[in-house]
C-alpha cells in the first residue's frame, strides 16, 4: 500500500512510497510520475521549505541514511534531479524534515551503543558540495538536545515539536509508565514545555495552521489524529 505520504508547500502535491520507491502525485489526484527506481527501499521523504528539495530515507548504501534530491516541475506534474547523500551512518535514521531556514535536516535515531537507550534527536546541517555540480552533502551530524525524543519538526517561530516515551503504535489499549507525550524545545535557550498528559499515547506531532499541533493519539481507544489550539497545552504538563 502507499505509506508515508509528505506534502509540499503549497499543497499542490503529495509525495508518497510504493513497493519501495517515490512516487508523486497532484493532491487533488492524477497521475502519479516516479521519482526514483532503485532496488534499495525508499521510505519518508520531506520537502523543503522552498519546495525546491525532497529529503528521503533509502538503504541503498547500507543502513538506511538521509539523502536529497532536486525537484522539477512541469505543468502539475513532479520530477527527480540529481540525488545526494546526506550522512554516512552504519545506524538506521529516521527522517523528520528540514530546520525551518532550510539549511540543516532534522532525524532521530539509536546512535548511541548502550542497550536500552531511546532514540535521540539528530541534525545534520547542508552544505554546497565543492564542485561545480552544486549538489548537497551534509556536515557533522549533532544532537539537537541531550535529552530522549523522536520524531523532531521544525515549527515557523523557532521552536521543535517532538514526543518522547516508549513508542508502541500498535499497542494503543496500553496505559502505563512508558506512554508517550508531546514535548515542545526551544533551539534558542533549550527549554522545554510538555504539551500533552493524557495516559494513552500521544506522538508524531506536527505543527498545524494557526499555531495549532496536530499529533496522532490512542486516548480514543485507536490511533486518531488529534488537535491541541495555539498556545496551549493539558493540565497538569510541566
């Protein structure tokens, strides 16, 4: 089945995976161009800020690493440029999406050798390759905080959405000490706000219009999309 849709800036055009590969498509429907073909698997991908990049997830060189490609358009349709490799890693990541000033890429991951660790927040930062190809690679990869999460997105005023907490989406009847919640991080003073309290699991969390999040929760008995309003957040969150 297609998974891991992601859509573009202007809402024009979603991006999703198949049988291992990119595909793209008008969101209001149509046809559907290939991005990329490739016997390694392709899962999560990202657009830009701009719309002028797609980041993805691929195994193609091992362990599944980041990667970005440019993008083309014809009229409504979507088209592949050149792809470069993002990080060099012998441990999977898992794609997030671009800081919001477009420079750096966003990931989480289990970097770190010690059994029974949880999965840290990552980034990697974009630099000009130098030749005269002008494609992408990236830079040292660097924690964007020492505390435990997944899933890090950017959100417009500076800010980073994230949950942290045992993460079992196929348990959503489960309550108990290892449930997660949604967190939000400050890049400027590394402060935190706990978003949600409920005992269910609460993740995946996106920043939604208005100033609003959206993130996927099992408090209803199954996994929904729910809403927190701008500025806001449970009681009882520290």
């Amino acid at each position: 089945y297609p998974e891991f849709p992601s859509l573009s800036p202007d809402g024009s055009t979603v991006v999703f995976a198949w049988a291992g590969d990119l595909w793209a498509a008008p969101s209001r429907g149509g046809a559907a161009t290939r991005l990329t073909a490739h016997p390694a698997t392709e899962r999560k991908s990202a657009f830009s800020p701009d719309g002028s990049l797609l980041a993805f997830e691929s195994d193609r060189d091992g362990a599944r690493n980041l990667y970005v490609m440019s993008l083309a358009r014809e009229g409504s349709s979507l088209f592949s440029g050149q792809i470069s490799r993002v990080t060099a890693s012998d441990r999977s990541q898992s794609l997030t999406g671009f800081s919001a000033d477009c420079k750096s890429l966003y990931f989480s991951g289990l970097h770190e050798p010690e059994l029974h660790r949880a999965a840290r927040m990552y980034a990697v930062d974009l630099a000009p390759e130098p030749t005269a190809t002008g494609s992408l690679l990236g830079g040292p990869i660097r924690e964007l905080s020492g505390a435990f999460g997944s899933t890090p997105r950017a959100t417009p005023d500076g800010r980073v959405l994230f949950f942290r907490g045992r993460y079992e989406p196929e348990r959503p009847k489960y309550r108990g000490s290892g449930t997660t919640d949604v967190y939000t991080m400050s890049l400027s003073d590394n402060s935190f706000q706990q978003l949600t309290t409920d005992s269910a699991n609460d993740f995946d969390a996106w920043p939604g219009p208005n100033g609003s999040t959206i993130f996927v929760s099992s408090r209803g008995g199954q996994n929904n999309l729910w809403k927190l309003p701008a500025d806001s957040f449970e009681p009882n969150a520290k």
